[in-house]
C-alpha cells in the first residue's frame, strides 16, 4: 500500500531541498530532518512486548520494542536518509545494498550487499530518496526477501507513478512510503519535479 506522509514540517523541509538552490549543506540537513520525521510516522505501528522493570522507586510493567529495526539504505543516495532515522531508533541495524543504474538500460546492477543477522525477523526499512522506475528498489526488495525478511517497508523521499505501481506489481505486500508523489518520469528516468540527482546533491558531486 502506498502512504504519502502529510506533514507540514516534511513539506516545506522538501520544498527547500527541491530549489535548484539549495546547497549541500542544506540539501543534506534537510533530508536528515524530513527522514526522521519521515520515521516516527512509519514506526507508528510497530509491535511491542510487555516488560517489567525497576523505576528507581517502583516495580513496574511497561512496553518495549519487540523486533529489531534493520535499515537498508540503497547505495549511494540512500546513505543520505540514514543519520536522520538513526537520531530517532539509535538502536537500529544497517545493512548496504550497492546498486547502479545503468544510464542505457537504467536497469538495476548489484555491486556489493552486507546485511546484519537480525534482517530475517526484523522490521526492514529500505531507504532511498528517489523512487524513480521503481527497478533498485524492486532489486533490494527481492535481495532482502532472499535474507528471509519478511516484514519490509519501502522508504522514499518523492516518487514516480511509474515507479510506485511497478514495485506495488512485483511486491504488493510491501508498503511505500512517500513525502511526496510527483508527477511523472521524464525521458532520462528523473522524477518531474523532482529534485534533481539525489546523490549528487547530498554528496556534491557532479
Ligand atoms: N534518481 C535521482 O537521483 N533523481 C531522479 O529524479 C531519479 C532517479
């Protein structure tokens, strides 16, 4: 299912990430800020266990997190979504998943994957800003799917239609969630509006 997260902290953060001029510095801040906040609402109905602890003055049963949180940011513009979520659930796991696209095709390539041992009963959380044609992610799910995840969340920053009914087709169980649902898909795979090259602009390249 497809939940596009309305907050009016996480529109006008994106707004000034979409300005063509924004800085690195803010482009990077702002996605922090917007990806934890983007994290407090996808975490909303995680499960939790019944515990008993000492208060310093009382014994008392209170509620703790039951699974494990395991984040997978897609390389290299995912990596951008990672400190933000971190701040949040300090306690989470990461997991790398290096893909490229390839200009031509702009299909997905794997080029290096490492997941944490916890991924197959945990709450997974795929992280990239761009949700574009839909293919790495489609990829990572299928690669954190074969690890023996079964509970993944799929989270972006701004998507495509395109994008979001290929990975609703590969994987209907799979929740997407969005700041933002743009548009459309332009002829060199960029989301209109968009904000540009997710990677470069968090890392200043070029
Ligand atoms: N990847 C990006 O970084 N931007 C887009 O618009 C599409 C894919």
């Amino acid at each position: 299912m497809l939940k596009v997260l309305k907050h009016p902290l996480i529109t006008h953060k994106l707004t000034q990430m979409r300005n063509k001029n924004c800085g690195t510095k803010d482009f990077r801040q702002n996605l922090d800020e917007i990806a934890g906040l983007m994290a407090y609402e996808i975490t909303r109905d995680i499960p939790l266990k019944e515990v008993e602890i000492e208060t310093p003055v009382a014994t008392c049963k209170t509620y703790e997190m039951e699974k494990e949180i395991v984040l997978v940011p897609i390389l290299r513009a995912g990596l951008g979504m990672v400190n933000g979520i971190c701040n949040l659930i300090p306690t989470v796991k990461i997991a790398h998943i290096g893909l490229y696209r390839d200009e031509e095709t702009l299909e997905p390539h794997t080029y290096f994957e490492k997941y944490p041992k916890a991924v197959k009963d945990a709450i997974v959380m795929i992280v990239d800003p761009m949700l574009a044609t839909g293919g790495s992610a489609i990829a990572a799910i299928d690669m954190v799917k074969k690890q023996g995840a079964k509970n993944i969340r799929l989270v972006c920053l701004v998507g495509a239609p395109e994008g979001v009914k290929a990975v609703e087709k590969a994987h209907p169980e799979v929740d997407i969630y969005l700041a933002s649902l743009d548009e459309k898909l332009n002829e060199h795979g960029y989301i209109i509006p968009g904000l540009g090259d997710a990677g470069d602009r968090i890392f200043g390249t070029k």
